[in-house]
C-alpha cells in the first residue's frame, strides 16, 4: 500500500524523495503555487498551511512526517476565494505586494478557529511569525477583528 496525505480533501500518494519538504511538494509536483517560498527555514511565514488544522509552516515539514494526516493550503480554504479572511482581505485593503499574503491568511484562519473573540494583543501575538515586508499590519490586523466580530455575531 502507498503512502499518502491527504491535501485538500484529495488522497495524494507521496511519489517523491520523502524527505521533500511539503513546500516543493506542494508546488513543484501539485502545482499549488499559492504556498510560497521565503525564506526557507520556517521563520518568515510565507509557507503557512494547514496540518490537520494547525497552522504549519510546509518549508521545512519533510512529506513524510504527513502520511495519514490532512493538509489545507490557500487553495483549499474555499473553493471560490470566498472564505471570510478572504474576502476581508479585500475589504480592507490589505495585499500590496501579496507575496505573503497565503500565510497570513492561513495563519489567520488557524487562529481563530481556536479563537473567534481575540483581543488586539492575542492577534498580534498570533501573528508576530508572519512577516510582511510591505508592512501592512495595521491592515492585516484590521481584516482579522472584522471576520472575529463576525463570528461573535453569529453565536
């Protein structure tokens, strides 16, 4: 039986060197280019997925640390680019560049799954390992408290 993870809903078998890190394998074999490359060494947060809902940084995770468990990469957040984050993003006029803007947005997610009332200073801890070189926190910040006043909203 082969190995597997499975990304984005989907059973991918693991047909390369299994100390690939899920990054490459993200984008070099599955074409998932929405993960990006930064810096390399898990620090700068361009990288982020989901690993069975946790925010993961996927640059240096090897695919075989992965068989049997579930991986959610920007593309996966929401079939149409729907996904609250998402769309507060745009509300709020967060991309400049863009580069980073999958890993917050998957940094984001992860943390208010597990907290859908944050304080300025729980997102601002939360967030502190993805790294925007335009500078766009303020912004970024904003988006967040925008989607977690929404789900207060909603309970």
């Amino acid at each position: 039986m082969s190995k597997t993870i499975k990304i984005n809903g989907v059973d991918q078998p693991i047909d390369v060197d299994e100390s690939m890190p899920l990054l490459w394998y993200l984008r070099d074999r599955l074409e998932f280019t929405g993960t990006k490359f930064g810096c390399g060494s898990g620090l700068c947060g361009a990288c982020t997925v989901h690993v069975d809902g946790v925010a993961t940084r996927s640059c240096i995770l090897p695919v075989s640390s992965l068989v049997g468990k579930s991986v959610t990469t920007i593309e996966g957040l929401s079939k149409n680019g729907d996904h609250p984050l998402q769309k507060a993003w745009l509300d709020n006029n967060v991309p400049q560049c863009g580069y980073c803007q999958a890993g917050q947005i998957m940094n984001a997610a992860s943390f208010l799954a597990s907290n859908e009332k944050p304080t300025d200073a729980e997102i601002n801890n939360a967030m502190q390992g993805n790294i925007c070189r335009c500078g766009t926190y303020q912004r970024i910040k904003k988006a967040i408290k925008s989607v977690a006043y929404d789900l207060a909203k909603e309970v």
